[in-house]
C-alpha cells in the first residue's frame, strides 16, 4: 500500500470517525449504567410488553412502535445497552446523513470541511433541546431528513431504479412513532412534489407512510381523542434567545419548552454569532443547490420553517384549527420539530461554506481563511457548550432501585386487574435520579392497565388529558375524595404508591381488606380487592388491525433494504476496488 | 505524523479546548439545575 493511498484513506475515515465519536461526547455520562430518565424519556430497566408499548393505555397512543422498538432491542442488549444504543445511534445517523447530503452539495468535499458538517449536525439547540425534553424520536426524525432528500432526489432525476429504496425508508423512519414520520414526509413530500408531482413514487411513500403509522394512526382516529385548543397554544415555538421567535428557530431553537432551553442562547453575542453562520450556511446550501438542480430541495425546509412560524402567529387561529380539528393534526403541534429540514440543510451547508472559505487562491484564503474556516467549523460547539458531556449532567443514567423493580414485577406477574398509580401527576422528580423531572416509570414497567394522571402540568396551568377515567379520578382528588376510593370507583384493583419521589406520595392508610404486597422505600403495592376474579384484558380491534399494518409495512420494507444490500455488497468488489470509500 | 491525522488530531484538540474555555465560562453565569426539589407539590413539565 502506497503512502497516498493510506493517507487518502485515513482522509476519508476522519469523518466516520468523527461522527462516531462526537456523539459519545455529546452523551458521555447518559451512555453509563443504568438509564436516562429526563422529560418525556422514561425507560423501563427491564424490558417488559406493557399496554404502553403497545399503544393500549390511552385513547390515541404515543410512544408507538418506538417503545416496542426500545423493548426489542433491550431483550437482545439489555434495557440500558439499547437506550445507549439508539440515543448513539440516532447521532451517529444524524451526522452520516449530512455528510452524505453536503456531499450533494459539492462532490469534491475535502475531509475536514466535512468533520465541520459532522460537528454542525450533531452539535446544535436542536439536538440539545430534544435531547433534555427526552424525544429520541424526534431526533430519529430529525437524522434521516438528509438521507431522504438524498434518495427523493434520486428518485427525482432518476437516478434510482424506482421508489422501493424511498419507500422503504420512509417506513422504517416511522419506527419513532409520529415524531420522526413526519419529518420523514416533511422531507420527502415537497421534493416529490415539486415543480410538477411525480405520482407513483408519491403514492408509494403515502402508502408505506399510512403502513407504518398503522399502529397508532388506527387507535387515535377511532378514538378521535378531543384535542385541547389550550395544548396547540401552549405547544406553539417560544424563542430561546433574545433576538425573537423567528430567528431562534432559524438557528435551530425555539423549543417551546423553556426548561430545554441552554442558558447560553440567553447571551445575544452567542446566539447572534450561531445565527450567522446558520444564515451563511443556508445561503451557501441554496446557491449550491440552485446549480445542482436541486432547489427543490430546499422546499422541505423553507415549508417547515413557514409550518412552524404560522404556529407562532396563529393568525385567526388558523394553526389552533388544523391542529384541534383536522383528524391527526395534531401530530403537528409541536411545530418546532418541523424545523428539522433547516437544521440538516444549515449542517451541511457548513461544509460548503468552510471549504469555500479554505479555497487555494479565493479571496478569503489570501485573508488568513484558513484560521476562519477553523472557527466557522467550531462555531456550534463555542456557541452551545453545555451540550457537551450528557448536557451538562442533566442526561445521566442512574440505576432504577432495585425495589421499585421488584414491585412492578410482582405487578406484571399479579393477575390482571388494573394498578392506580399514586401521587397523582404524571412527571415525577425521583430521588434517586437526581430529583430531575421525568414521566413516572410505573406505565412502563407494569404489565397490566395503569390508571395515572395524564394531563400535562405546566406552569401556565393544565393541558387535560385524554382518558376520561383518569379525568374523572383528578375530580374527585379535587373534591377532596380520598385517592384509594377514586381509583377503586374506576375499577382498579391493585395501587402503586410511589415515594422517595415530588410530588410526595400521599399518606395511604391501606383500607380493611385489602392487602399489603410490597411495603418499601420506594413503594407501597396494595391489592385493594384480594382473591377477585382476573379481569380480561380486551384489546381493541383497532389496535390489532394498526399493529398488523405497522408490521407488514416494516417486513416489507425490512426485505427491500436487505434485497438492496445484497445487491450492492455485490457490485462492491467490482466497482470499488482500488478506490476510496467515502460517506 | 501523516498530514491528514495530525489535521484530524488538531481539530479534536481543538473542539475540546474550546469546549473546556467555553463551558467555565457559561458555568459562571447558568444557574443550578434541579433548584426546586423534593417540596414540590406539583411537578410541572416546564421547570428545570
């Protein structure tokens, strides 16, 4: 082997190498033993088929097929293994992805121009703000937005031998549930569409988007849950920096939970400095597609952005109206995330920019551009450093007490007869996971129906739940009911008092007759009715049929991935002997 | 050292040193997380 050749070589791996390591410091202290409890991610140490994976606890179900996802992974690996797994992974994606489509930008890429696309992608207030809030979904949604407008456009210009290699993508994309399969049809829909729409490739990926959504898209739209006109405002983008809503999405933020927000974004000198290079990388990514072809491409961004700001302005309340009125709008209102396309063009237009600024001869070259391509590629990390190292700590994981475990295993053994969890509220700050906020663990550990509360607390007030048992049980709390007879009016027949947690769990005095399961530190378990018949456990038609769908579509899919694989290790041999492979 | 490993190993350097130079920094001006704690009577989805 020549030195040019290895050289070459170790050209073309620094971006892998990269793109696998920097996310491991992005997550440091969350890839340790244990799990990570933070927000919405709430991950059982033991992989268990509860009706919350399976999209069985409430009227329309929300984390599906993704925790069934997490739970299959977590039988081979283990449940912390595969937590770290996909939270890695999902990076690792998201960084290959806008390699890839930097390097439809400009095909000549050098190698570091595109270590600067790879920090761009994995280190921005999108990943960090989702990240906090828990929804690796979302951050799913987010990595394979590049590698779909790569293959849509494929298909586009007719490069692709048909839609399959599309459709099957954007099946498996839906694996994160609505939040990455949106992004997934935000990606691929605009550029199939435009300027003229190409109808078979377009109907093929509605159909493997409608397959996939199967399993929760059936259950919500024959439930039709009301969805809450409090919830679309409180949901709607809010700026993480000073310079406004607007701008605070245009650089990636605006999550509009101000509880992910980094304290940094608060400074006007680091969010402006963050914002400029964005801005300088869009513009760059657009003059780059506007001589590839390809300004289609930058449809899904440019409608995403608009999606997201008519959130914000809701004008006549016309964005309270799609969301709360159209069947499955409200899959969008959480607008935020539908400024995903964004983030990926801005990451990968980095590379263009930095490599433009490095150009031998060019005009910034001649004015030290090397120095200033350096600092333009380091950007993203100087202006947002507490995504470093698990944001800070606030992504740890930590070890489920072994006491906790033990009851929502007698639990899941017990026969069936539904739990009441207690105290009362959804999000918990558990001791033993540094008192941050989380979902409560209990929905999925337990196999059996948990009745919990499911409205939203905010600080502005309450976005109501769903699942009318449970608004009936927060009445009669409000009325002063003691808890034990409002969740027994609801038919449950065992309760789960959780402590060492904030809320505090109320003081249950364990009424006659019933029995005392477990009696720990962390919980409290009480069969309320002991030797009561077994309760069948129905499982709605719906939910059969949504999951059969989800299925087929994945197998599917699943088949037309690997038949590409094959083919293309394949033509491998031939094709890349004596070459460099390069992302 | 190879030009393209000491350019990868400088660029690594760098994010890190940049990262710690950074990090003091903001350290000094964020506040501490998981202020409210155990009191809490309602735990609300948007505090820290």
């Amino acid at each position: 082997m020549t030195t040019g050749r290895a050289s070459a070589r170790l050209r073309a791996a620094a971006p892998h190498l990269l793109g696998l390591l920097l996310p491991l410091l992005v997550l440091g202290p969350a890839l340790g033993r244990g799990v990570v409890l933070s927000y919405d991610l709430a991950w059982s140490p033991d992989p268990r088929w509860t009706p919350v994976a399976l999209g069985l606890s409430t009227p329309a179900p929300r984390a599906v097929p993704s925790d069934a996802v997490g739970i299959l992974l977590g039988h081979v690996v283990g449940a912390g293994p595969a937590q770290a797994l996909l939270l890695w992974g999902v990076l690792v994606l998201a960084a290959t992805g806008a390699v890839r489509l930097s390097r439809l930008l400009r095909a000549d890429l050098p190698w570091w121009a595109a270590c600067a696309v790879v920090v761009a992608a994995v280190w921005n207030p999108f990943v960090l703000e989702r990240l906090v809030v828990g929804q690796w979904t979302a951050l799913l949604g987010y990595a394979v937005v590049p590698h779909l407008l790569v293959l849509a456009r494929r298909v586009r210009v007719g490069e692709a031998r048909g839609s399959a290699g599309l459709m099957a993508a954007v099946a498996c994309s839906g694996v994160g549930g609505a939040n990455s399969l949106v992004l997934a049809v935000l990606a691929v829909g605009p550029v199939l569409l435009l300027p003229r729409p190409a109808w078979r490739p377009l109907a093929g990926v509605v159909a493997a988007a409608l397959g996939v959504a199967g399993a929760w898209a059936v259950p919500a739209l024959v439930a039709s849950p009301p969805s809450s006109a409090v919830g679309a405002a409180a949901f709607a983008p809010r700026p993480d920096t000073p310079l406004g809503t607007v701008l605070s999405l245009v650089a990636g933020g605006g999550f509009w939970n101000p509880a992910t927000h980094p304290a940094e974004r608060g400074s006007v000198l680091l969010a402006g400095v963050a914002l400029v290079v964005v801005v300088l990388s869009l513009g760059t990514a657009a003059r780059a597609l506007a001589r590839l072809d390809g300004l289609r491409l930058l449809a899904p961004a440019a409608l995403g952005l608009a999606l997201a700001v008519l959130a914000v302005l809701d004008p006549a309340g016309l964005w309270t109206g799609i969301v709360t009125s159209v069947p499955g709008g409200g899959v969008l209102r959480d607008a935020q995330k539908l400024v995903a396309p964004l983030v990926v063009l801005a990451a990968s237009g980095v590379g263009v920019l930095v490599a433009g600024l490095r150009r031998p001869g060019g005009a910034a070259a001649r004015v030290g551009g090397g120095a200033l391509a350096t600092v333009v590629a380091l950007v993203p990390v100087l202006t947002l450093p507490s995504l470093a190292w698990g944001v800070g700590g606030r992504l740890t994981a930590v070890e489920v007490p072994a006491d906790l475990r033990a009851a929502a295993t007698l639990l899941s053994a017990a026969p069936e007869g539904g739990v009441g969890l207690l105290p009362w509220s959804q999000y918990r700050r558990y001791a033993w996971n540094g008192n941050r906020v989380s979902l409560s663990l209990v929905p999925r550990m337990v196999d059996q129906r948990v009745l919990a509360d499911d409205a939203l607390p905010l600080r502005s007030g309450r976005v109501p739940g769903e699942d009318p048992a449970a608004a009936r049980v927060g009445r009669a709390l409000a009325a002063g009911v003691d808890p034990l007879v409002a969740l027994r009016r609801e038919g449950v027949r065992y309760v789960l008092v959780e402590r060492r947690v904030a809320p505090p769990a109320p003081d249950v005095v364990p009424p006659a007759g019933s029995r005392v399961l477990a009696d720990t530190a962390d919980a409290l378990v009480l069969d309320l009715t002991p030797g009561a018949a077994p309760v069948q456990r129905v499982t709605p038609v719906a939910s059969v049929v949504g999951w059969a769908l989800t299925a087929l579509t994945l197998l599917a899919a699943l088949g037309v991935l690997a038949r590409t694989g094959i083919r293309a290790a394949r033509r491998l041999p031939e094709e890349h002997r004596g070459s460099v492979t390069r992302w | 050292m190879s030009t393209p490993v000491a350019g990868f190993t400088a660029f690594i350097a760098g994010l890190i040193i940049a990262l710690l130079a950074v990090i003091g920094g903001v350290k000094a001006v964020a506040g501490g997380q998981n202020a409210a704690a155990k009191s809490d009577t309602v735990v609300s989805y948007d505090v820290k």
